[in-house]
C-alpha cells in the first residue's frame, strides 16, 4: 500500500461529493429564551471520514511533524492563512509541507467556521491529494 494512499483514495469521492452546506438559523429570533445559533457547516459523511483519516495518518506518522504544521509552512515560505495557503505554487512542494497545508485548513476550522468547506470549494484540497499521490511512489 502506498504511504499516503489513506488520504489519496479520497480524490474520486471527493470529486463526485457535494462537501457540505451551511446551516443558517432561520427560525430564533435572537432572543434570551431563543438565541441564534451561530452559522456552521454541515459536512457530508466523505469529509467527515477524511478529517479522521488526515488525524490518524498524523497521529501513525509522527515523523513528518504536522503538530508542527505552522513552522512547516512557514520553513517553505508560506504564510498560514488563507491567501497565501490557496495560491501556493505546489509543483515543488514534498509530501510534508503538502500534509502541513491539509492540517493547517482542518485548524483552521477551529478558528473559522467554514474553513475546511471554502478549500474544497476553491479546488485546493483535491490539488494537494493529486500532489501526494504524485509523490506517493
């Protein structure tokens, strides 16, 4: 079995998913006996299944680091955020920098409801999934 296959065998399920969807509060009106919840991402059972797998391939692979995930990708020049994470030139990157991009969008999502959702909208998750297969000789 291929090292990354865990996480590669995703790409044909994530291609045909349809990831998530919002949840938006319609129904309380904000007050104290009814307080809005804040919006979430419902994900779908693909995804779900994949942040495990993402958890447990770091947790059987502790040497590639990805508790580290912030200063991997900050070694290879990219900062943690959005932007700079979506944009990033791929072609060169090895299989831990590749992880540390995974893992820094799944910790995200504590911080930004919806994070894990807009990176597989944008097409960069499946991106990152190619490249390791790529790599995954």
């Amino acid at each position: 079995m291929n090292q990354f296959e865990i996480l590669t065998k995703y790409i044909p399920m994530l291609q045909e998913d349809r990831i998530g969807e919002w949840v938006i509060d319609q129904e309380n009106d904000g007050s104290v006996e009814r307080p809005i919840q804040m919006p979430f991402v419902n994900y779908s059972e693909t995804v779900q299944h994949f942040i495990e797998d993402v958890y447990i391939f770091a947790e059987q692979h502790q040497e590639m680091e990805l508790t580290r995930y912030r200063e991997i990708l900050k070694e290879n020049g990219i900062e943690w955020g959005t932007n700079d994470m979506e944009h990033v030139d791929i072609s060169n990157l090895n299989a831990q920098c590749v992880l540390a991009l995974i893992m820094g969008v799944l910790r995200a999502e504590r911080f930004s409801e919806g994070a894990i959702f807009n990176f597989f909208k944008n097409g960069a998750i499946l991106k990152w999934l190619e490249r390791l297969k790529n790599l995954d000789v």
